[in-house]
C-alpha cells in the first residue's frame, strides 16, 4: 500500500510545478500594459487640460466682447488706478535729476580777512586744495567780487561812490561730498586756517528740497498700495457680479461633477483680461502725458 501511494504525490508535485511556470510570464507582462495605459491617460489629460485652458480663455474674451461699453468702463477704472502714482513716481524721478544738478551746485564760501594780500590768498588756495576731501576751488578777487555783486544788484551808481572796495577775496569750494555732516567738518578745519574769515555753508535748502522729495516718495508708495487695493477691489466686484449672472450655470455643471478648479478657471482669466486692458490703457496714458 505503501509503495503505490508514493509514484502518485510524486506525479502531483511533477503536475504542479509545470502550472506554476505556465502563470509566471502572464504576472511579468501585466504591469507593462499598466505603465503604458497610465503614461497614456497623463498625456491625454494633459492635453485636455490645455484644450480647456484655450477654450476658456477665448470663451472669457468673448464674454468681454459682447458687452464692451461696461467692461471698457472697468478696464478704464483700473487705468486711472495704475496711471495716478506712476505719473507721480515719474514726477518724482525728475526731481531726483533735479537733485543730483543741485548736488553738483552745493559749494562752500571761503572769505578770507581783508588785510589778505594775492600772495596770501594762493598760499591759502594751495593749503584748502591740499584737504582730501576738496575737489576744486575757484579764486574770486575783491574786484571780481564787487562788479558780481554790482551786476547782480543792479546798483552800479550807488556803488560807484565808494572809496575803496568792502569785500574780501573769496574762494568757491567744490566739496567730494555733499553729505551734510562731511561738509560741515571740512568747513571747520577750513576755517581754522591762517588768514580765513569765515566759511559759509548754505545747505538748508537742498536739505529742504531733499526731505520734500522723499516726503513724495513715501506719499506715491502710500498711494500706490491705495491704489492697487482700488484695482483688486473694483476686479474682485466685477468678477463676483459676473458669478452671481452665471449662478444656475455654475450649479448645472458642479451637479454633473465638475471640480472647483474647472468653475474658478473662466473667472480667473475675465480677471486676466481685466488686468491686461487696464494695463494697456495705462501706458496708453503715461504715453500721452509725455508727449
């Protein structure tokens, strides 16, 4: 009994391992089919995503086309918000050229005592160009001085009685710097020299004029965050109304499983054609203003 029980496991287990090789090659080649329809389904969803985007684009810039006069309205809104600070931070960027000339006219006036002599004033003109921080000077005589002030003045006839000449010899002094702290030590040490008077430093109003300009600068920031805040407000209410006229479109096409992606799309490319009109006709402003 024995012995024949044996030849027939070991013709099961022969039976058996036959099937097990026979499956094998079907298990190898199904994630291949897998990968391919997987690879396939991200193209075409791809591709319809794209298709999509087109079409809502064009079907936004439609919808802008078939009421023009009140979406010309808004994108003209959003203009006037763009153009207001750009023509002032234009406004302001000549002034800051304004700025940089009256830099080059800030100068110190070096007089020197009355009793000075020429030989005195160019010991003195050689010692002021010595300082590091002096880029250039230019001598004016007492004579020089005098017919400037009577041309100026207009008071040739008046002045023409006098018996000698009042003023001293004077020198122009073009700091390096036109930083108010460094001009104000190199006019000390200036004024300590031999045979100077007195160096008059008039910065007060190109500080003034400075502090005017950056006033203005913070005032076109301020109004461009206003400004800008105008813009999102006056493009969210727009498209908001847009919403509320499509509301029974948008609950149609959620019902048959839209995703909020797809309803946000068309919404956020009326805003994008919004924004770019509203541009346009900006520059088309600043371009008219200039000339």
């Amino acid at each position: 009994m024995k012995s024949s029980a044996t030849p027939k496991r070991r013709q099961g287990a022969a039976l058996k391992t036959p099937r097990k090789s026979a499956v094998k090659p079907a298990v190898d080649k199904a994630p291949q089919r897998g990968a391919r329809s997987q690879q396939t389904r991200f193209s075409s969803r791809l591709r319809a995503w794209g298709r999509h985007h087109r079409s809502m684009a064009w079907d936004s810039f439609l919808r802008l086309i078939r009421y023009p006069l009140g979406n010309l309205l808004t994108m003209l809104a959003i203009a006037i918000a763009l153009v207001l600070p750009a023509a002032l931070w234009l406004t302001l960027d000549s002034a800051r050229l304004l700025d940089a000339e009256l830099d080059e006219s800030a100068t110190l006036t070096v007089y020197l005592e009355l009793s000075a002599d020429d030989a005195q004033s160019l010991r003195i003109e050689e010692a002021v160009n010595a300082e590091p921080d002096v880029l250039e000077t230019q001598l004016i005589s007492a004579e020089q001085g005098m017919a400037e002030f009577q041309q100026s003045l207009g008071l040739d006839d008046a002045l023409a009685g006098l018996e000698s000449n009042p003023l001293p010899i004077s020198m122009v002094v073009r700091p390096e710097s036109v930083d108010p702290v460094a001009m104000q030590q190199l006019a000390a040490r200036l004024e300590a020299l031999a045979g100077v008077d007195e160096v008059r430093l008039d910065l007060a109003w190109v500080e003034r004029l400075r502090n005017l300009a950056e006033l203005g600068r913070r005032v076109a920031l301020a109004l461009g965050a206003l400004f800008g805040l105008g813009v999102l407000l006056v493009v969210g209410n727009t498209i908001r109304l847009s919403v509320e006229s499509r509301r029974r479109e948008i609950e149609v096409v959620m019902l048959i499983g839209a995703t909020h992606a797809f309803v946000r799309r068309p919404f956020l490319y009326s805003g994008a054609w919004y924004g770019l009109g509203g541009g346009l006709l900006a520059l088309g402003l600043l371009g008219l203003g200039n000339h």
